[in-house]
C-alpha cells in the first residue's frame, strides 16, 4: 500500500505560479511512473505530466514549457511548477504512482484559476 499526500494547491490568478507536492508514504527511489494528472468539473482526468525513475519527463501539449515536473527521491517527494496559470486549468490536481504493477491516487489537491 502506498499513501501519497497532496498539498500546495489555491487560488491564483491568471498568469500566476502554484507549486504542488505529493509525499509519498514508501521509498520512491525505485518507483518507475510517476505522474500529475488533473480533473475539471464535468470532465475526465486527464494526464499533466509524468517522471521516471531516470527523469525522463513527458507534459501535456498544453502546459509544455510552462509547468515543470521534478521528483525528490531523498523526500518522497514528487513536484509540480506551474507557471503562467490559465483559467482553463482549474481543477483537481492528483499525483498518481505505479507501484508493483498498482496505481494509486493522492486524495487529490484543488487548483482555480482566476481571469
């Protein structure tokens, strides 16, 4: 079983910066996947950005070159920038692992996004 943790998300206006974490209840040095994904109101969760074990990063088309990915292994710790926030980008942000072949969901961390 692993616990994650969310925290760091609020109110911010347009153009703004959040940065979110997820603590992690096991030893992440040898998780593989893992992963930001976001929910809207009314609309399905859909991928922000993943992080492998060797830092290899993939964003969504969207927020590519604005939101940074980054992982603490010596933490737990896994990391969400975002800069430049837009009002589409409200939502729910959940951090996601794959561990031992199961994935598991933080409780998940609002984010809204003022115009």
């Amino acid at each position: 079983q692993v616990q994650l943790v969310e925290s760091g998300g609020g109110l911010v206006q347009a153009g703004g910066s959040l940065r979110l974490s997820c603590v992690a209840s096991v030893n992440i040095f040898r998780i593989n996947d893992m992963g930001w994904y976001r929910q809207a109101p009314g609309k399905q969760r859909e991928l922000v950005a993943t992080i492998t074990s060797s830092l290899r990063t993939n964003y969504a088309d969207s927020v590519q070159g604005r939101f940074t990915i980054s992982r603490d292994n010596a933490k737990n710790t896994m990391y969400l920038q975002m800069n430049n926030q837009k009002p589409e980008e409200t939502g729910t942000y959940y951090c996601n692992v794959v561990y031992y072949r199961d994935n598991y969901w933080g409780q998940g961390s609002q984010v809204t996004v003022s115009s």
